[in-house]
C-alpha cells in the first residue's frame, strides 16, 4: 500500500516542520487526535502511542517517531496495531506559492491474500482520510499564525 497526501502551506517552512514534530501540540490542534502519549522521549526520536477518531470510530497505533533536522523530515514507524511495519515519511518543500508539504505512508501487508482489501479499508477510509483532515488543520493552525499581526 502506498498513499500521498499533500497540501501548500503558506507560513515559513522551518514553522511548518516544527509543528509536524511537535507531537504535543497535535490533540490541541488537530480535532481528530485524541491524544499522544509518550512511551520514550529524546530530541529527536520518540515512541509514542497515537489515538485518533476517523467518523467516529477510535482507532491507536504505537510509532517510533525520528525528527531529521538536517534532512527535514519527520519520519514515523508504526510498531504496533493493524498497520505494523509501516513506514510514514513527512517532507517540506519550497514552492512557487508556499511550502509544499507531503505525508507518504508505504505498507507491505503480511497477508498478500488480504491486501487489496486491506489497501481500500485501512488505506483509504482510514490512513488517507486521517492524513488529510491533519495536513488541512495543520494549514490552518500555521497559516492563521503566519499572518497575526502584532504590535
């Protein structure tokens, strides 16, 4: 399984990344994050249990979370949960009209058998829908504070 999810961001990039890192932050301001609790905490690596509601229904997964400051990344891998051994990856690039900002998740399911099926339920309803309403709040929440005035 392999789904992209990206959106334009118009706030300074360093901004943006720092506030895909911050795991903290995310349950204030995405309404679809239940929590984040953390199992392990560095600088730059964390394990984490991550909860998050698609329509209603819960959903949580453990990741091992690396914050790559020199390569701009925010990479996560699921350790837990229906999407084991996933590998999500988040860059930041310049573009003409902002920062272009892209979520890869990329699955080998363990059951080829189920995977088309797999693909569609946890794919789509779930890692595609959930990635976007996160890439759309997080716009908001770093655009809105790109462009406060202040005295």
């Amino acid at each position: 399984m392999h789904k992209t999810n990206s959106i334009v961001m118009r706030a300074p990039k360093m901004s943006i990344f720092e506030t895909a890192a911050n795991l903290e932050l995310w349950p204030k301001i995405l309404p679809h994050y239940r929590y984040i609790r953390y199992l392990k905490r560095s600088p730059d690596r964390n394990v984490v249990v991550m909860a998050a509601t698609r329509s209603g229904i819960p959903i949580s997964w453990t990741s091992e979370q690396v914050i790559d400051r020199e390569k701009l990344e925010v990479r996560f891998h699921h350790l837990k949960a229906f999407t084991k051994g996933m590998r999500v990856i988040w860059t930041f690039q310049d573009a003409p009209n902002g920062v272009l900002v892209e979520i890869k998740h990329d699955l080998t399911f363990r059951v080829n058998f189920f995977a088309p099926i797999a693909d569609k339920i946890i794919g789509d309803v779930f890692i595609y829908n959930i990635a976007n309403k996160t890439l759309r709040c997080m716009k908001s929440y770093v655009e809105t504070r790109a462009n406060k005035v202040t005295a």
